[in-house]
C-alpha cells in the first residue's frame, strides 16, 4: 500500500470515518474511496453495499475483479434512561459488538448493581454526552419518558449524524415531545428523523421484548439501504 493512501485511510480510521480501499486484482493499483463519496463513484453500488455490510471481499466488475477492503468504525449505543428496558436492551447490544453506554442522573437508576456489565454515566445529558463522541455511527435511544432528561439528550443526537435515532412513547407522547423540541428551535427536517413510536412493530409488551424491537429497527436502518425519500 502506497504511503499516501496509508496516511489517508488512518486519518479517516482516527476520525471514524468510513473507508474503502480497492485494489485492482490484476494490476495490484490500489485506490481510497471515502464513505462520503461512495455513491458518485462508478463502483458505487458494490461500496455502498459492502458500507452497510461492513464486510470486505472480492467483486467482479466491467473493468474486471476487485478486493474491496472495507473500514467501518464500530458501532456505538447510547441510551438514555437507565430503566427496565435499558436492563435487557444493552446486554442485547453488547452480544451484537456494540459499544454501550447509558446515561442518567438519576443515582437511583444509574447503578452498576443493575448494570454490571455495561456502562453507566450518572450525569445530565449535557455533562455526559459530548465526552462520547456522537457520530454518524452511533444509535441513540431516549427512554426515560422525562423530557428534562430525554429532550435535550435528543437535541444533542440530532445535530449529529447518528444513523439512528429513536424515544420510547405513544404517538401522543411523541406529538407533545415534537411540540417541545419546535419551540426549542429543532428543525422539522430533524425531528422526522426520531423513530417514534420507537422499535419495529412486533407487537411488543414486555421490557425485554420492546428491548428486541429496538434493536432490531437498529439493525435494520444500519444494514438497510434507506430510501432517499425516507432520508430527506
């Protein structure tokens, strides 16, 4: 690998971006592709494919075979509220190779007698989110059902690019939650970004099952191709 590319693909790794290097099986060339450009390149569809897969392999083009060796950032959760459902759905997201993080400043909730094996930050949202880096690849999930702590944790989720985003609630809870976050100056093109009522309809009842409902409408928008329109 050509140093330039090197220097490249590591400065897009520090800052967890996503990258894929093609190399031209026969001729051993070699090229970067950013994730941010994927879509305008003539492999276009095979990068974007193999971005959402995370997955490296061999392509057959016009132009002939190709290795696509794909760099994505691992991906992160972080959920709001340490409550019943936060019990099962970060276990859940840990056996998925996530890297989970709740946040709550109620003491009594935040514990790690009820969160032994997963990471729980004890402050407000504004205290304890900038330290973790919200990005384009983290999940956020708002569950406590109190808009002093879910409202601006959503804010600070939605003036990043997280991949998803979603808050636990009726439809008329969410009516009352987007009314709030208006009036806070959220933009409407943002707040239809916030999956609510939150998690794939499976009829859900139980913590642990709204936990399994979560997660996989989390898996589903990070392996899904998004419709554009769904998008905009």
């Amino acid at each position: 690998m050509k140093l330039e590319i090197l220097n490249a693909l590591n400065a897009e790794r520090a800052a967890r971006r996503a990258v894929v290097v093609v190399t031209d099986v026969a001729s051993g060339e070699q090229r970067l592709v950013k994730a941010a450009d994927a879509a305008k390149d003539p492999l276009g569809e095979l990068l974007e494919k193999r971005l959402r897969m995370a997955k490296s392999g061999m392509e057959e083009t016009a132009q002939g075979k190709v290795f696509l060796t794909v760099h994505v950032p691992s991906p992160q959760l972080v959920i709001i509220g340490a409550v019943h459902i936060s019990q099962v759905l970060g276990p859940i997201a840990k056996l998925l190779d996530y890297d989970v993080t709740i946040v709550d400043p109620r003491t009594a909730f935040a514990s790690a007698e009820r969160f032994p094996d997963v990471k729980v930050v004890a402050e407000w949202p504004d205290v304890a989110l900038p330290p973790l880096n919200v990005d384009h690849y983290t999940a956020f999930v708002a569950v406590t059902h109190d808009p002093k702590i879910d409202d601006p944790a959503l804010i600070h989720a939605l003036e990043r690019d997280c991949y998803y985003i979603g808050a636990l609630g009726s439809r008329k809870t969410h009516g009352r939650r987007l009314e709030r976050l208006k009036a806070a100056g959220v933009r409407e093109d943002q707040l239809s970004r916030i999956h609510a009522p939150i998690g794939l309809n499976i009829g859900a009842v139980s913590p642990a099952e709204i936990a399994v409902s979560i997660m996989a409408e989390i898996t589903q928008r990070l392996r899904q191709k998004v419709d554009k329109a769904e998008a905009a």
